[in-house]
C-alpha cells in the first residue's frame, strides 16, 4: 500500500492531505480570513501565510494517519494556475521533502484536481463523464473520457462565475468573499423579481459573465442613486435574481452538453461555486431529467483542497508520470492548459 502526500497552496488555503491506498486518511485546510478586510486576497500577505502554516498541517496530517514521514511515498503539490507567490510555496516545499527523501514527485494542475475531486466520493464518476468546474477563477465544461483525455468544451471569455459572485458582493456591499453571502441573502428574496440578462454567446458551450455583472451595477445606480443604502428586502431580491441568472447560464450549457454527448454515464460538478444550494439543486433536476448519474463532492472537496491534489497526483503516478526537481510549469503554463498533457 503507497501512501501519497498532496500539498495545495495556489491561493488563500493551506492544505495537506494523504492517501493511504485508496483512503484519505487525513484532508487538513487552513483558510486565510484576514484577505477579508482587504476585499480581496493579497497575494504577498498569502505567500507569507502559506509559509507559516505548511510545516504544522503537515505534522498533524501524518499525526492523524499514523504515519512517519519516511513511510510518505509519492508528493504531489499544486503547479499551477494559480498566484504565482502561494503556488512557488508549496511547490518548492514538496520538492524539498522529495529530494531530502529521495521520493518521487508530481506537480499537479490545480484545475486537474478539481476535475477528478468527484472520484474522493463513495459514489465515483463513471468514463466517460461531463464535468462543470466553477471557480473563483475558472468556468469550464469538460468531456472527461478518461484519467488521460479531457476535452475542454467550453470557458468563460470573460469573468468566471466566483469571480461574478464576489464582484456583486462588493457592489452591494457583502465584503469578500462574496458567494456564501449572495446565497444566504437570495434564500429570503424574490428570484423574479429582476430579469438580469444571460449572455448569448455564439460557441454553443462558452460563458460570459461580465455582462450581467454591469447589469447588476447599472440597476443599482439608476434605482438608489439618491440613497445611501438599499433596503433590505431589494438586497434579497437583487442576490436572488442575481443567483437565478448565473445558475440559469451555468445549466444551459450543460444540458446542451448533455444532449450533444448524449453517452456520456454521469455528470460532475466541481470547484468552489459547486458550495452554491441552488446550482446544486438546478443541476441535480436537470441530470435526473436526462436519467443520468449525478457526481457533487462534500464540501470540504469542492474548494480548494489537497486531497483532489493527492488524488490526481495518484492517478497521474499509476499512469507513469514522473518530474525531476526541476520541474516548473511557469512561463509556460496557461490558464486551462492541463499539465499533463503538454
């Protein structure tokens, strides 16, 4: 039994986990709250946290396994995209930790661990399967016809969907992040209240964001230019029609996926927009729809995490990839560029 070590710092959580076998045995995430203040994250202030934090999470993760450093015999760590700083923290102490063990090493693509974060579930993905991947900085549907062959569908051409979510927030003045706090006011607002428009793009499976961001700014100028606050209830009722338009694009799509590819066995949800109650829900009446197979990881796997980072590593190592310690995806990775297959 090999037990694999992942290692993810792309950008404001710190985690560490392992894979003993075919069990996680341990998924530990340290999430960086001070960025709230900020409005954002910053990345120098993420890099120095990062650098605080790996060494203790590593410690207790192979505490909780039961495992001795030496008895780690694969270490994988995030390559890329992600905030160059934060990715060269981890990536830089998991090549420590190969060549002082004389172990082998993986670098993964953040993007890769977030596809195949449904495979950390009881209830796996079955090849070939269409997968949604939503992010703070990433929205890609993929064809997944094995652990070697993604098909890239489509992307956003402009701004992702977290990335739309966290932009609102701070219109309406929710703070950073945004997208828990969107969906707890939409619970208690009217979704129909506002017909926020859905771009219509002309690649059938592209997304596009910005529009309906600068509609939600332009509503809010034109109905409270002369006030200082907006009331509660138009709050609710912006965040649920808000919520209704980027769930409505983001499951279009999908379905027009799912009709096209049509042998497709199941469907996945990913990344950390995968949180979302209504897309989750949106997303399951469309696959039960289609009598497909529904993959949505727990929680704790659909942000950033290094147990998908573990997984992927894992997968890619029974596959034969190998990379020497001077490995670095940069300059040459590009956003939705899968490593493994340059």
């Amino acid at each position: 039994m090999m037990n694999f070590l992942g290692i993810e710092t792309s950008c404001d959580e710190t985690s560490v986990a392992i894979i003993s076998g075919d069990r996680l045995t341990s998924n530990l995430i340290s999430s960086q709250h001070f960025h709230h203040e900020y409005g954002g994250v910053v990345p120098e202030l993420s890099s120095r946290a990062h650098l605080q934090i790996l060494k203790p999470l590593l410690e207790k993760a192979l505490s909780i396994s039961s495992l001795r450093l030496k008895e780690i015999d694969v270490i994988c760590a995030t390559a890329g995209p992600g905030l160059i700083g934060a990715l060269l923290v981890g990536l830089t102490f998991a090549k420590g930790l190969a060549f002082s063990l004389k172990k082998p090493f993986i670098g993964v693509n953040h993007i890769e661990g977030h596809i195949f974060s449904g495979f950390l579930m009881e209830d796996k993905p079955v090849f070939p399967f269409i997968t949604l991947v939503v992010s703070g900085g990433h929205t890609l549907l993929l064809y997944v016809k094995s652990h070697n062959e993604i098909i890239q569908l489509g992307t956003t051409v402009d701004d992702a969907a977290g990335e739309a979510f966290d932009k609102v927030a701070k219109l309406l003045g929710l703070g950073y992040p945004g997208g828990a706090k969107i969906q707890e006011l939409a619970e208690k607002g009217n979704a129909d209240e506002i017909d926020f428009p859905i771009a219509s793009m002309n690649d059938p499976f592209n997304f596009s964001f910005s529009g309906l961001k600068t509609s939600v700014l332009r509503y809010i100028q034109k109905k409270y230019l002369k006030t200082d606050k907006i009331p509660e209830k138009d709050l609710n009722d912006i965040a649920a029609s808000f919520q209704k338009a980027v769930v409505t694009a983001l499951i279009q799509k999908c379905e027009k996926a799912i009709k096209e590819f049509n042998t497709c066995n199941s469907i996945s949800l990913a990344g950390g927009v995968a949180a979302n109650k209504s897309l989750r829900s949106e997303l399951t009446k469309l696959v039960e729809k289609y009598h497909k197979n529904i993959i949505i990881p727990d929680l704790q796997f659909c942000g950033d995490n290094a147990a998908m980072i573990a997984f992927r590593g894992k997968s890619l190592f029974e596959s034969g990839v190998r990379h020497d310690l001077n490995y670095n995806p940069y300059p040459s990775l590009k956003e939705n560029q899968f490593l493994s297959y340059q």
